[in-house]
C-alpha cells in the first residue's frame, strides 16, 4: 500500500471501511417481472400542500446527504430507502448515481402520512407524492425545491433503465449533522410505467442508493455589520437579539464574528465554514443553546475525482478476475485473467497487482471491443518492468482489431522503453525501467497529437492526422491477442475518454482518484460529545506518540477527545459536521515524550481560533506548532513570528507540537480569538529571510533570523524542525538548514555563511529565491556543485537538480552591520588584486569572472592582501567581513 504521509516516521496509508457495513439481508421475494419500461417523458408534480416560511432564510449550507458506497445493483422493481426529518430544510437536487449502471434517471419522493411503510409482505399508499421525475437524460442532478419539516417520514426511489445502484443498509447518515437512518424501501414494481404504489420495507437489506441535496434555513442569521457583540440587535437580520426559541446560523464570509460579553439564548445554532474555515463563534462559555449546535468544516482538496472508462485496480478480490471500477460498463465485469498471467504483491496502490511472465494468451480479458472512434482518450497505467528483459516484444495492452492499436516493450522498442502503436504514428517512451514508472498517452483531436507522460511530467508528443480508432475486437490489459504478455507488472490501468490536461495529470498521477487528493487533514472536535460516526464512511485515524503510529478508527462509537487531534481525508464529501456540546473553558490533554521529537498530535477545541502566541507552553515542550497543507501535502510551521504556518489555529484544525518531556498541555477561553490567516512577521522580528524553493508546481520555505540570543544549535524557543514531506508527495521541493538539527525555522547568531540545503523526490528544474527580508542588505546563493554565486536581492537562481544528488548543495552568504567596511580598498594593478583592510579586521575574499563563477577564495592575512590572477580581463571582488560586505569591478591586464 503506498504510504501518504509521513514525518520523519512513516505513516501508514489508511485501510479503513468505516460507516460500510455487511450487507444484512436479500430482497424481499420475487414478483412476475412488468412489462418493459415505456418512454415516459420528465414529470414533476411539486408538492402544494406546504411553502417555505416567508422569514426564513438561507444559510447557504447546501450538501449531499452521505450515502453508502455501492455494492451491487437490482432490478428491474424499483428500490430506496424511507427516513424521518431530523430537521427543516429543503431538497434542491437528487441523482441515481451511475454505478456500473447506465440509461436515464426516474425518480419518485413521497412523504408517508402517518407513519412509516410497513414490513413486507404488508404494503401502504397512505403517502402524497412530492415530486416524480421519469426518464431524465444524462448524469447530473435533477434539480427541485422541496421543503421538508422536522419529523417528515419521507421515501426516496430511483433507477436508471431499470436498475438501482445499491449500497448496505440499514444506513447511519446526517443531515445539518443530526443523525438519520436510512431504511430499505420499495416496491414490487417498476417506476416507470407506474407512480410509486403499495410500498414496503424492509429492517435490513440493501437499499436503493438515490443521492439527496438539501439547503437548511435558519430564520435568525448573523451579518456582524455593526460589531462583534452577539447582544447588538443590529448584527442580525431580523434585528432582534435571538431568543430561546430562535433558530440561529453564522453564516461564513462575515467582516465581524459574534462575541459574548453577556448571557445568550438560541434554540438550534448552525456554524457554516469556508473553503479556509473562517467562520467562529467566541462564546466565552455564557451561550445556552436549547436544541442542536452544529459546528460546519470544509475540508479543501486538490483534484476532484476525474471519473475513468475503464479503470482496473488489479485487486484480487474477486478470484482470478479483476473488476473494471469506473462509472460506465464495459465488456466483462469484472474481467477474467488468461494464461498465466497472475495476481501478484506490490504495484502501485493497495495490496496487489497483476504480473505476466511473457507467455502467450495472458492478460486481462476485458471483453471489450475498443470503439473510441474519432474522440479524445488517456492512458494511465503503472509499470514495472525489469530491465534485464530483452528479445521479442511482450504486451502491455493491446486490441487485435483492424485499425485499433496496441504497446510493447523489448523488441523493436528496446530495453527499459516502450512503443504505442496503431492507425497512427508511433509513440516512444523511453527509461521507464528498473523504477516502476506512471505512463499516460494523451490523445488532443484539437492539435492532433498522441502526448506522452512519464510520473506526472510532459516527456513527447507526435504530430497526428486526425486519428478514428475503429471498433475492435477483444482488448487486454497485459496482454494482446495471442502475443506475448508483458514481462513485469501492470496496475492502476485506466482509460478516459478526453484529454487529462497537464494540471490534472501532475496533480493526480501518483494520488489514487477513488477520492478527491492530496487530501489528508489534520482535525479536531469543537464538541465535547462528539463519536467517530461523525466521519461515518470517511476515514479516520489517531496518532500515538509513544509508538509513532497510526491506528485506523473503524467503530462509529469511538468518543473524539477535544484537544485530541486526528487524520482525516474525505471520502466522497469535503465537509464535516459536528453536532453536539460545544466546548468552553479550560481544556486539557496529556502529552507523551517516548521519542526523539515527541510528536503530539492535538486539535483546536473550540468553534473560534486558538492565538498561538499567547497560548501557555510548559517547559516540557518547544514552542514551534506544525500544520499539513492538504492542497500540497507540505508541513508548514510556525514559531514566535515566524514560519509557513499560522499564529492563529482556525476551529477544527489539527496540528503537532513537538513534547520533550510528559505532562498535560491546556488552553482556555484566554487564548482563543477570531482572527484566521497567515503567520505574519512581527515589527520588533530583525535580520530575518524567507527562503523559498519553487518546481512542480510546489514550493517549499525554509526561514533564518540572526538574534544574539540564541545558539547555533537547536532552540526550542525560536526553532522549528523540517518535516519532510516526499512520501506524501514525492514532487515537492523541500528547503532546510541545519542547527543542530534539520531546521524549518532557525534562528541563531550572527554568522556570514549558513549552509542551505535542498531536496526532491523527482528530478527537474527548480528555481530559489526570497521571500520576506528584513535588515539584509546583502545575501548571495552559492552553488557549490556549478560554483555560481547569485545576489539574490537581485534574481532568482535557477537550477537542474537529479535524485541522488547531495542535499548540502548551497551556502548562502550574508553581511549584517554596515561599520568599518568603507575603509576597505580594493583597486588591481598588472596582474594582482588588492585588498586592503582596517587594522585587526578580517574578511574572506571572492573573485568571480563577469559569468558569475568563484575564481579564486582567499582569508586575509594581515591588512594588505594580494590576489593573483592569471588571466586578464574584468573580474567582480567581493569582500566579506562581520561588518560588513563590499563588492568592486575590477580590470586585470
């Protein structure tokens, strides 16, 4: 299993199926199948027996309700599932999602009367409709607006054709984050011809996965136009402080956020978030809230899902076949392996992939005729081919019909390439081996061209006439006909129909798409009665410092630990909602110190943001705070004003401390502010620099501070450590110096030479420059391994970097006091340079060529210093000393 993140200690990739559970049951007996569906045209009947309260008022919240994950299908009688409002809001869409299913949406709503549908075999039309939708073309959501109130017995039934997407049941799920259970339903009949009639359910069982969009309304809603103070009638919209009976929400994008000075009342108070989690309530512990508080926290995410073809796993769960995974059917579902072509350990993702051995009629056989015809397509797949094959050529995948294509390696490709070959012009891709590598060929009809990747990086494109693939006869994966299968192994095969741009393609080659990555967060609990059913089907971990592992939390009534932090990365969903007590006062947790760095991973408490800065830190720990970048997958962090990270710790947010002794950490209502965003400088902060590395699309900063307070070595007062981040996303760039340890933040004394140091998991160009700077009036990069000398005042430096290359590859060479250095002198005469220095005073000399490279080095010895030269021309001398910096063009005959 690829590892996703790690510190200096690996962490393990989540293998987590929390919230799906066994299915329980079988559908309720057969009927005589009806007729086939008819072609119905799209019906809504709304429902007129209620309207929306004129006074209330969006929040903006708008959600899909969780769903299970798909596990089978059924049909052709309709199926879904029936449940009761736990809340007011409003259905604004519903979808039958496509899985491994395909032909148009019919949908039905019903609200039952007086109770829920009884057990089958007994059946009840005691249920007005309020809404029915009959074959609706294409994928996307079916748009409504239907108001539900609190304690509504609603049926929700759908198909696409004839067939449900089922998942298990019954199905633990929120709304606004009050709990609801959604239970099998359905009836023995076909929704198209027929409306939903004699409906049942059923206590366990599969149930119809039909996915519902909602949008809750909140009749008093904060706008903080005035100030701050919750008490002001002013900051909301209906110009009334609540009341007891008042349903609240604070909606994000606010100028002010509610603080309380005085006793508050609500009934229901919802808290929305923003893509940066900016919206928090201060309430100082004086807020009662009669009914439910929510907490809302969006979690951001690189790369949506890019929904495939075809797409196999090659994971051996189903016997000697392997299931094709994307959202449309194709072929053999799921497709057998041929020959002796079998599943083996390793590949890309999960536990295993599938290897050939070069035999004849191995592969997958997807039952597939290839018919792209004249559309736009992408390849991806995993390789790893050993490099001491070589002879004929053995195939990757291929299809034998006229006019289709195939890819190969060895033979006419040679060792360690291969060759993608059809109606069209070839397309090379050489050095895939020994390292397993990620291919994509690209297919633009709009230049034309085939374009080819390799790990994420653009590596060839061939021009094309504009290409139509034509109907095939029985594609493979690992395999082509009756040819040769591939020697080595094949995982992760997919194929798209359109072009995967560049973005999309670094982004997501080496990030598996069955969820939205790089996507791990580190989280908390704004309430004190909060379970792990919270992230029900999400995935869920928790770090223990003493044993520098990570446990996957399955059971759904696990109690999250307030100042606790967690890992969390969405599945299907980027927003989580915590529904609960909220915390308040003073709250603590034990920290552990058994390793080096004692690594503690805590979480924000409160619905408002933590102030770093004034947070009481006990001796035991240093006083850098460390977050993870889920848009990257970089660790970011903070320490007395300075750092990637923030000061301030928004609500929900998970971050480390690093502890070097036992003992509790505690925060309180003192500590806690409104202010979200980035970590500033402070204005007393001197003699400081923000280094930072670019490539890939990635940067990374590393941040100096000279203060004659502190040492060359670790301070845990001012230091921060680097955390690196390569396992989690081997493209980043990753920036340190050391003091006494790798260091991302460092501060010590003044010195005119900090050894800079850099890193990649991948090889490419990489570009090093400044961020902030305060008090340098001279800084210059050297590149060791070139010899190069940058002012980085001035430019930036780039440069080509390969793995394997050493990480001491800079210096970085600074000057901080202007004193004595203008009564140095510097002039040539013949073939010497001279540099003339005030008394006791020492420097180091640089002679550089008008190209930028270090000629010659020198100590001073004494007050007159000779350079000698052998070459005439015109040479740049740059004298360093602790006061100071002075650079002079000189000529030499």
């Amino acid at each position: 299993m690829k590892k996703l993140f790690t510190f200096f200690f690996a962490l393990g990739f989540l293998l987590i199926s929390a919230g799906l559970f066994a299915q329980s049951g079988i559908p309720p007996g057969d009927l005589e199948d009806l007729e086939a569906q008819d072609n119905d045209q799209t019906v809504y009947v709304p429902a007129t027996e209620k309207s929306t309260i004129a006074t209330l008022v969006p929040d903006g919240t708008k959600a899909m309700m969780a769903m299970p994950a798909p596990s089978s299908t059924y049909g052709p009688r309709i199926r879904g599932y029936w449940f009761t409002a736990p809340c007011n809001f409003t259905i604004t869409g519903l979808r039958v999602p496509d899985d491994n299913i395909s032909g148009d949406q019919s949908i039905e709503i019903v609200r039952f009367n007086t109770g829920p549908p009884p057990f089958y075999s007994s059946t009840t039309n005691d249920f007005v409709s309020l809404g029915r939708w009959i074959g609706v073309a294409g994928s996307g959501i079916i748009p409504c607006n239907i108001p539900v109130t609190n304690g509504d017995i609603l049926g929700i039934y759908g198909c696409r054709g004839t067939t449900t997407s089922y998942g298990n049941g019954p199905y633990n799920t929120t709304i606004d984050g009050n709990a609801v259970t959604l239970v099998r339903s359905g009836m023995q009949f076909e929704l198209p011809p027929a409306p939903m009639h004699d409906i049942w359910q059923s206590a366990s069982g599969s149930i119809g996965r039909i996915e519902m969009y909602y949008e809750v309304f909140y009749a008093t809603v904060w706008t903080g136009v005035i100030d701050s103070d919750w008490n002001t009638a002013g900051n909301w919209n209906l110009l009334a402080v609540p009341d007891a009976s008042a349903d609240v929400s604070i909606p994000s994008g606010c100028l002010n956020y509610p603080t309380l000075t005085a006793a508050g009342v609500c009934h229901d108070i919802y808290i929305e978030s923003n893509a940066a989690g900016t919206a928090t309530l201060l309430d100082n512990g004086l807020l009662t809230v009669g009914g439910t508080a929510t907490v809302e926290r969006y979690y951001s995410a690189v790369i949506s899902n890019v929904p495939e073809y075809i797409y196999y796993t090659m994971e051996n769960n189903v016997g000697m076949t392997t299931p094709n995974t994307a959202s449309a059917p194709v072929g053999t579902n799921p497709a057998p392996l041929t020959g002796t072509t079998a599943f083996a350990t390793g590949g890309q993702w999960g536990s295993t992939c599938i290897q050939g051995d070069g035999a004849y009629n191995g592969g997958v056989n997807t039952g597939w005729n290839f018919d792209l015809g004249a559309g736009a397509w992408t390849i991806s797949m995993y390789l790893d081919i050993p490099s001491n094959t070589t002879g004929s050529a053995h195939y990757i995948f291929g299809d034998p019909g006229a006019g289709s294509f195939r890819c190969f390696h060895n033979g006419v490709a040679g060792q360690d390439n291969i060759v993608l070959r059809g109606p069209f012009s070839q397309v090379n891709v050489n050095g895939i081996g020994p390292a397993p590598t990620v291919v994509h060929f690209v297919y633009d009809p709009a230049v034309p061209e085939i374009r080819a990747y390799k790990n994420g990086v653009f590596d060839n494109a061939v021009a094309q006439s504009a290409l139509n693939i034509p109907t095939g006869s029985g594609f493979k994966v690992g395999g082509y006909s009756s040819s040769r299968t591939i020697i080595g192994k094949v995982d992760e095969f997919r194929l798209y129909t359109r072009v995967l741009s560049n973005t999309e393609i670094d982004a997501t080659w080496d990030v598996p798409l069955g969820v939205a990555g790089p996507a791990w967060h580190l989280v908390g609990t704004p309430i004190s009665d909060g379970l792990s059913g919270i992230y029900l089907g999400q995935y869920l971990q928790s770090y223990n410092e003493a044993t520098a592992a990570w446990t996957d939390i399955i059971p759904d009534n696990i109690p999250l630990v307030p100042l606790q932090g967690y890992g969390f990365w969405p599945n299907g969903g980027n927003t989580a909602y915590y529904a609960g007590t909220l915390n308040t006062g003073s709250v603590s947790f034990p920290l552990t110190a058994a390793n080096p760095y004692g690594w503690n991973l805590l979480g924000n408490p409160y619905p408002s943001s933590i102030d770093w800065d004034i947070v009481t830190k006990p001796a035991y720990i240093n006083g850098a705070v460390y977050y993870l970048d889920a848009a990257s997958g970089n660790y970011v962090s903070y320490n007395g004003g300075m750092g990637g990270g923030s000061q301030y710790i928004p609500p929900e947010q998970g971050f480390f401390v690093s502890a070097t002794g036992p003992g509790p950490f505690q925060v309180d209502n003192s500590v806690r502010t409104h202010t979200n965003g980035s970590s500033f400088y402070k204005s007393e902060l001197t003699y400081m620099a923000e280094i930072q590395a670019i490539g890939n699309g990635y940067s990374d900063v590393t941040h100096i501070r000279f203060d004659e307070d502190a040492t060359s070595g670790f301070d845990g007062q001012y230091d921060a450590y680097k955390l690196f981040s390569l396992e989690y996303n081997n493209r980043l760039p990753q920036i340190y110096t050391i003091g006494g340890d790798k260091l991302s933040i460092n501060v010590l004394p003044a010195t005119n030479v900090v050894p800079l140091l850099f890193r990649s998991g991948v090889e490419g160009s990489f570009t090093i420059s400044i961020g902030e700077i305060k008090d340098i009036d001279y800084l210059f990069l050297e590149d060791l391994e070139t010899g190069v000398m940058t002012n980085l005042l001035e430019e930036n430096y780039t440069f080509s970097y390969k793995t394997g290359n050493k990480d001491d590859r800079f210096n970085l060479h600074f000057a901080l006091y202007e004193d004595v250095i203008n009564a140095v002198n510097i002039y040539s005469y013949g073939k010497d340079i001279y540099v003339l220095l005030p008394e006791n005073v020492t420097a180091e000399i640089y002679v550089y060529n008008l190209m930028g490279q270090l000629i010659k080095t020198a100590v001073s010895e004494g007050s007159r210093n000779t350079i000698k030269i052998n070459n005439g021309g015109n040479y740049l001398v740059k004298v360093m000393t602790l006061d100071g910096v002075k650079a002079q063009k000189v000529f030499v005959k």
